[in-house]
C-alpha cells in the first residue's frame, strides 16, 4: 500500500549549503555513559548508531564539556585535545551511518556543577543558584577575563577535534541554566565589566565564542546554538532579550537555532510545571517560534519540547511555525522513531508517569525522569531494546546504589 510522503520526510538546507535529510531532529538528552575519566565508550557508539540507524535527520549528542574539570555530572564526555581522537572518531563513524547528521553540543556548567563535583565552580558572578537545589551546588567565584578567554579557545578547540573526529556539525548549548545561559541572564550576571551590564555585553561570550569556533572550522561546517526562550525567573533573561539574541546570532551567521526553555531553579523544558493546554498543543515553545521567525533573516528554526504526535509535528512544520521538529524523550522509547513515521506505523509514544506516589521523593519528579531515562538510553547503548513498563521504584534504587544521595542533585536537565 503506497503511503502518502510525510512533509516530515522533506530534506532542509542550512544557510551554509549543509543539506539535512528530513526534519527529525533528536535534541540532547544526558547519556551519562562516559567513562569515569570522561572518555567516550563503546555504549555511546552503540546507542548513536541506533539513533542513526533509525531514521533521524539529525543526531544532537548529550552535552561534551570542554573542560575536565568542570563538569555538569558524572560520566560527562570532556573534549579538551585529542586524547581520545580515536574514540570520538568510531563515536561519529556509529552516529552518521545512514546518511545521519551528527552534531557535538558542546557546554560548560558554570555553577550548574553540584558539590560532590566542584569545591568552587565558576560563573560570571559570585551569585549562588536559589530555589530548592541550591543547598546542592557551592558559591561560585566570578571568572577573571583571562579565564573568560581561556573558555573561548577550549570551545573552538573543542569544536575543531568534532570536525577531525567525523562529527558533522556542532551545537554551543546556551540554554537551561548553564554558562551562557548564565552570561545571558541579568540576575547570574551582575559583571561591570564589559562582559556584564547591557545585553550587548552579557552576550559578548557567546558572540566571541561564535566566532572562534568559526575561525576553527571553517565557514561549510554547521554551527548550532540552543537557546532559551526565556528562564522563566525573576529578573532573569528575558523573551524579549532572547528575541535580540536570537536576530543577532542569525545576523552573523549561525546555521540553527533550538528554542527551549528554563533552568535548574525552573525547569520547564522537563514539563513538569506546562499547563495542560499547552501540554494538549504539544509544543511548549511554539508562540515563541512565531514571533522568533519574524526575527531571523535565514536561520532555520528548531523547538524542543512536548511533540509526541505525528499530526502535532507534521502541523508545526506544515504551518511554516518550525523548520525542525525536536524531539527527545521519545527517541529513548522509540530509537527507529523517524523511520516508524516515514512508513506509516509511528504510534504517539504515551509515556508513563516517572513518580513513586511519596511527595517527599516525588517533589524531585524532573530528576527522577531524567534518571530512568538514562537507564532507557544505557539499555540501547548494550544493544537491548528500551522497557517502558522500567519499574520507577527499581529505577530509583539502582540509581542510589550507583550513586547514593547523589541521584537527586547530579542529573543535568
């Protein structure tokens, strides 16, 4: 039986020239299958040739620090030279089969680094995060400027060994709380320098660090940003402000903008506190997109967060609302999710309520999805299939027996 071509199914091209297969894209989700020393593994190959193999048009990985010592969990990849130039090669190998994009999102925390990690982590000022995590995480020093320009050659030196490795593009991860996010937001920036004060200055880093990567790899090889649409905090960054960040990163040349949404002391982009109604229309970001589009000159738009239906995704990208459909979570449940699309036997991934029924343990309900997620993603990074019916009470318990207290402050969002 003939089935109809999905507009899913429609290939994209960059401003650059890069050619994208179809509109699926698999936004970031912590792995957590480094190695203890921060190497790549042979899970990650695994799992990325999965994801690869399964139809995607482009493959985002988990967030590669660029800085050993400074890592948002566990088992975080770090880039920092070319100490495991052959791993990250067979990594890229696995993740472009089948004629997949796979890109390197590349981040620092900032002070999003909890203490077991960081004794004295850095941000852009000595401002300590609030809300209920706070207790978990130390104060952080203000970086000195030399160490801001430190930061900027690790990222373009980090995105230059993703090229030599295979990896087809990159993304700088400037949402959800960790340091660019940080630069970005009035409230984590209080600088007086000329990195802090005006938006102009608070973007400077990530602008500066733009441009390094640019001057690393070359004007063909794609560049991503993923952005918040707003923190979603008092005195934080805005939506008008990332509207200004957004038409300015476009302007200078970046390839695709992912809009997300929140941070550790909000976070929003797990849906844990979207109304319903927004839950029912599936994209939480999708107003922003409208009005972000009238902002980029020709930067194709990604949003993340809450597709599940094949009629929600196929409506965002017919409507001209979205360029890219990201999605996550699902992909945990669904590797051959794009494919399932492509031939007609995509069914809405329904997935399952991740709470124990106890406020004390459920009030931490983000962290403990994020957790039985990565024991989804750690199931196909051993060539087993994803179980959905993942029992959250031994999910919980393997997470306290492999990391103690810790499995409710480690998890990156």
């Amino acid at each position: 039986m003939n089935q109809l071509k999905s507009v899913l199914e429609n290939s994209i091209q960059l401003p650059n020239g890069t050619i994208i297969k179809n509109r699926i894209f698999k936004s970031a989700m912590s792995e957590a299958l480094g190695t203890t020393n921060q190497n790549p593994s042979q899970s990650l190959v695994t799992l990325y040739k999965t994801w690869a193999d399964g139809g995607a048009g482009l493959v985002m990985t988990g967030n590669v620090m660029i800085d050993r010592n400074a890592l948002g969990e566990p088992n975080n990849v770090a880039v920092e030279n070319e100490r495991d130039l052959e791993m990250l090669m067979k990594w890229a190998k696995a993740g472009t089969e089948n004629g997949t994009h796979l890109w390197m999102q590349l981040n620092h925390p900032g002070k999003q680094s909890p203490k077991m990690i960081s004794k004295k982590p850095v941000a852009p000022s000595a401002v300590p995060l609030s809300g209920g995590l706070k207790r978990f995480f130390n104060q952080p020093r203000a970086l000195q400027v030399s160490e801001i320009e430190d930061l900027i050659v690790r990222f373009g030196e980090a995105a230059r060994i993703a090229k030599k490795a295979g990896f087809t593009g990159v993304q700088i991860h400037a949402a959800h709380g960790y340091l660019f996010n940080q630069f970005l937001s009035p409230y984590h920036n209080q600088r007086t320098d000329e990195w802090g004060g005006t938006l102009a200055n608070r973007m400077k880093f990530l602008e500066e660090t733009y441009h390094e990567i640019r001057k690393q790899v070359g004007a063909s090889f794609p560049i991503g940003i993923k952005l918040n649409s707003a923190d979603f905090q008092k005195g934080g960054f805005t939506e008008d402000e990332s509207m200004e960040v957004i038409h300015r990163m476009s302007e200078i040349g970046i390839d695709l903008i992912e809009i997300s949404g929140g941070n550790y002391e909000n976070p929003i982009m797990m849906g844990t506190d979207v109304k319903e109604t927004t839950k029912k229309r599936e994209a939480y970001f999708i107003d922003y997109a409208k009005k972000a589009s009238q902002k980029l000159i020709s930067t194709p738009l990604v949003v993340t967060g809450g597709f599940r239906s094949q009629k929600g995704m196929e409506e965002a990208v017919a409507n001209g609302e979205i360029d890219m459909v990201g999605i996550a979570r699902p992909f945990a449940l669904v590797p051959d999710l794009a494919d399932r699309i492509f031939n007609g036997n995509y069914e809405t991934v329904q997935a399952k309520s991740i709470k124990t029924g106890i406020k004390l343990i459920d009030k931490n309900a983000s962290l403990l999805e994020i957790g039985w997620y990565e024991q989804q993603l750690a199931r196909i990074g051993k060539s087993k299939s994803p179980n959905p019916n993942h029992n959250v009470w031994i999910s919980l318990l393997q997470n306290l027996l492999g990391n103690g207290r810790s499995v409710f402050l480690r998890r990156r969002a």
